[in-house]
C-alpha cells in the first residue's frame, strides 16, 4: 500500500515539495455518469446521483484530487437562459438572454440560494464532500468571459469588442460581480474551487481581446478571493501560448491547460509561481493506445514534474465516448512514471 | 483594380461599411460580380487566412473579415441570381452532434459561398442521421464537419462510418475543421480534406471537386 495519500500528494504539490510520485488526475465530467450507469439528464439534475458518480469514478480509478463537474451553462440558466438536457450529451443553451444588450439593466444577481439548479449544484458538493472521503476535491464555475459570451452569445460578444466595447466591459464587471457571490458559495459547502473558461482560448479569441477585455477580471477575481484566503485555479480549454504570459500575471495560484497548449512553455513561463495542471489529450482517453498514453503521461512527467508544483491531468474533460481500460492506462502510467527520484 | 485592391484590404481590416461603399462603387463601375468575388473578396480572406495560419490574426479578426465580406455578398447575391453563374457544387456543412459551436462553420459557410458553393446548412449539434438524410435526399457533393471541443471530436469519426454503413460514403468528399482538428486526425479517420481555416477550407473544396485550388 502506498505510505501516501492523495491528500499528501496534492499538499506536497501546491506547496512546492515533494510526496511519494506525481498527483494525477482526470476530468471525469460526464464520463462519470456513463460509469455509474446514469442517464446525462439524471447526471445533470439528481444531487445524489451526481454525487455518486463522482464517488464510484473515485473508488474504481483512485485519482488523487477529482473536480465535481456542473455544466458549463450552469450559471447562464440562473439568469434566465433556456438550458436542454439531452439523453446523450451535455446539457445545451437554447436561447440567450442578452440577444438585446439594453436586457442587462434587467439582470440581477440572484440569491444562488433561491435558483433550483444552483441548488441542485450545492448538493451535489455537499453529497460528494460527505461521500468522497479523503480525495481533495474542487468544484466548478464557469468564468466571467464564458458567462458572458453564454448570455449574450459568443460571436455576439465577440463582435461586441469591437463595436461595443464599453457594453462589454459592463457585461464582464456584472459577471466578475457575481462570480464573487457564486465562488463563495460553492466553497461554503467544503470544498475548492476551479474556474472554467472554455470560451477565452486563442482557439475563440485573440490576445488583444484577453487583454483587454478578460484580464482586468481575472486579475480581480483572484486578488478578491486571495485578500480572503482563497484560491482559486483556472482552467482555459483549447490554445493559450500566445497569452500564457498574461495569463500568469494576473496573480492566479493554479493554472490547467488543455492538449493544444504547450506544458513546456507554461513551465518555463511560470518558474514555479503557479501550480500547472494538464494536458494530457483528452482523445486519448478514448481513442488511445496503451503505448500512446503512456508516451503522452510520461512526456507530460518528463517535462513539468521536476519542479513539483504539478498535478499530471487530462488536457479538458474527457469524452462521454472514453473507456475504462484507457483511464486505467492512464493512472499505472501515474503510478509507472510518476515516482520521484 | 485598384478598387478591387481596396475592397481586399478593408476585408483583411474587417471593416464592414467600406467594404460595402467599395462594392457598391465597383457595381455602379460595371466591374463583373467574379472579379469582385474573386480579386476583392476572396483575396481579402484568403490573406486573412494565412495571416490567421500564421497565428498573427485570431478568431476576432477572422470574424470582422467575414462580417465584412457578407456585407458586400448581400450587395452580390441578387446579381448572382440574375447573371446565370451556377454554383460550382453544393456542400452540406455542419457542426458534429455534441457541439453547439458555430462560429467556424459559419466563417467556412461563408467562404464557400464565397468560392461559389452552394450550402446547405444543417446547423450545430448535428447527428449522423441528419448528414445521412441530407446526403441520401441527393445532390450533395461534399460534406463539412466542424468541431471546436475535443469532447466531441470523435462524432467525426462516427459520423463517417455512419454515411459508410448507409452505403454513401463513396458518392460524397468529406472536409473536416476546427481549432481542434489537424490534419493528421482526419487522415486517421479516413476524411478526404481538412482546412486549418475557413480560406483553407474553400480551397480544399475546390480542389476535392477537381477545380482550381491552393491558388489565388
């Protein structure tokens, strides 16, 4: 039996030293449903049953932190949006609620307390924290740049840079002000807490956008939670290269990237400043050989895990399509490579 | 030409209200609608395309490009109608089932449009069955698949063994894209094209169809 826990591990981590081998992990998102026999639309209403996915995906892979998963519209359906839940895929936004821009004067933010699926969030950590013991575990929320392009629409929002940029700026601090409300929350039920922006890639934006729309938020958001002892990581999907640089600056104590990105770069970049987490291709978890993730968890290892300050992780969430035999791939090649010398 | 030039430029600066000036000025010339498309327009993205190819324009530009070019297509369009030019084939574009995104269908949309393809566009979280009808219902030279998520990649893969099991893979092309998609993928899955960007992708249609392609 191992002598150390993954409570232990992921200590060692965020503090810069060093346990037994390497924290992994994976996004299990909704591959956890398709494990525990759940239907998506069960998954992403019934508190217990998310709860008790995210338990079995721990029991039966053993992964050293794990992220309790909302959906990324989530927040988006608070305010008003139409959110569907098909039998065999992630929940999807029908409708917008910003298609008007004047419509914003009309948002509020809501007592998170008072919205059914936000409900149905808090449960689902609070059911996890009480039934996953002794794995570390971080919720998630959607960023304030992925919230707002889900109200008003991502190529609206886009658009909106240019043509309106001060509309965007009173759209970004509206959702900067309630990811203050809503983080808080969710960090009341026990547990940390990630941020998602699957939208602020430079496969969706550009750095000039970054930096000039996202960037002061960020860069609030972290100093806010950091003047109140909290931490909070960052997840971007898809290619950040191009503004890893000011990514890092805005303060954030945890950084995960996604395959496209360079783990090289981000370590070289970070000097140890940030805990990075990634990006092992998430295709692989379904579509890959033994010897192909091996090669791509011990290339991850290779490169980022000298320093400590890292968390060996799938690049995103995997697919609904990935298979047990891949995620086991993945953890022995954890546990093959992962030991530090 | 130096007309032409103009609406090329303000194409690649994505800005929408000269180009349209500019086209209005250059049909009030007598400048032929092809000469507008093909020295104005699809220049102007094609340059944007390899600006983007070469990570110095991203997705926002891409985006007032193609703003910017739809502007001047809604000037051509009618003309179009009338002149008697036939599409030079018809592309049934989607983004895979599992994935809501739009934004680079649509700029790939456009573009073909642009290269003068007909589109049927069968919009985002598409299933296979849907590529399987619209296929079998006839007519469709080449089917289009976009995917921005990695989650959703592998509809790609399905979607073609579906149009194989339905006995139409044979009697279409098939290009794939998006920000996660590379070349070496769509191989692996046994697509005929992929386009790194939306100019790319009208190229790779063109020269799937045995048209002229990869050139200006």
């Amino acid at each position: 039996m191992n002598a150390y826990a993954s409570k232990d591990r992921i200590v060692a981590a965020l503090k810069g030293q060093y346990a037994d081998r390497v924290p992994a992990t994976v996004m299990f998102g909704v591959y956890a449903s398709k494990l525990a026999g759940f239907t998506l639309p069960q998954f992403f209403t019934d508190a217990k049953k998310h709860a008790r996915a995210h338990a079995l995906a721990c029991e039966t892979f053993q992964p050293d932190t794990i992220t309790i998963a909302g959906d990324v519209f989530l927040e988006a359906e608070a305010f008003g949006a139409k959110v569907e839940f098909p039998e065999d895929s992630s929940p999807h936004l029908k409708t917008s609620v910003l298609e008007n821009k004047a419509d914003l004067g009309k948002l509020n933010i809501p007592d998170p307390k008072k919205i059914n699926r936000l409900c149905w969030y808090l449960e689902a950590c609070e059911r996890s924290k009480s039934e996953i013991k002794d794995v570390p575990m971080s919720g998630a929320c959607a960023g304030p740049w992925t919230l707002a392009g889900n109200l008003r629409g991502l190529e609206r929002l886009i658009l909106d840079t240019v043509d309106d940029p001060d509309f965007v700026h009173q759209l970004m601090r509206f959702t900067t002000a309630w990811i203050k409300v809503w983080v808080a929350t969710v960090r009341d039920t026990g547990i940390g807490i990630g941020m998602g922006e699957a939208s602020a890639s430079c496969s969706v934006i550009s750095p000039k956008v970054y930096r000039t729309f996202i960037k002061p938020y960020h860069e609030e958001i972290f100093n806010y939670f950091k003047e109140r002892k909290l931490y909070i990581s960052l997840h971007i999907c898809g290619y950040i290269d191009p503004i890893m640089e000011d990514v890092l600056s805005t303060g954030v104590s945890m950084i995960s990237i996604d395959s496209p990105s360079s783990l090289d770069k981000l370590v070289e970049l970070s000097q140890g400043k940030a805990v990075i987490m990634g990006n092992v291709a998430t295709a692989l978890f379904a579509e890959g050989t033994k010897r192909e993730m091996e090669a791509a968890v011990k290339q991850c290892i290779d490169t980022a895990a000298k320093g400590s300050k890292y968390i060996l992780c799938s690049g995103c969430e995997i697919p609904l399509t990935s298979c047990k035999n891949n995620i086991n791939y993945f953890m022995e090649a954890a546990n093959k490579y992962g030991y530090y010398k | 030409m130096s007309n032409l030039k103009s609406i090329a430029e303000s194409v690649v600066e994505g800005d929408d209200k000269k180009v349209e000036e500019l086209t209005k000025r250059a049909i009030a010339d007598g400048v032929g609608i092809a000469k507008i498309l093909d020295d104005g327009l699809i220049a102007g993205m094609e340059t944007i395309g390899e600006l983007f190819g070469r990570k110095e324009a991203f997705v926002p530009e891409l985006l007032l490009s193609a703003r910017a070019m739809q502007a001047s297509m809604k000037l051509l369009e009618p003309l179009l109608v009338g002149s008697g030019i036939k599409p030079i084939g018809k592309v049934a574009l989607g983004t895979v089932k599992g994935d809501i995104h739009n934004i680079g269908k649509d700029l790939v949309g456009i573009m073909l449009k642009g290269a003068g393809f007909e589109i049927i566009d069968l919009g985002v979280d598409v299933p296979p069955e849907k590529f399987i009808d619209t296929v079998r219902a006839g007519g469709i030279d080449i089917v289009g698949m976009s995917a921005l998520l990695t989650t959703s990649m592998s509809m790609m893969k399905t979607t073609i063994e579906a149009l194989d099991t339905a006995g139409l893979r044979k009697q279409v092309k098939i290009i794939i894209g998006g920000a996660v998609v590379t070349q070496d993928y769509a191989e692996s899955i046994g697509a005929d094209g992929y386009g790194a960007n939306a100019a790319e992708a009208a190229n790779r249609a063109k020269k799937l169809l045995g048209l002229k392609g990869d050139q200006k």
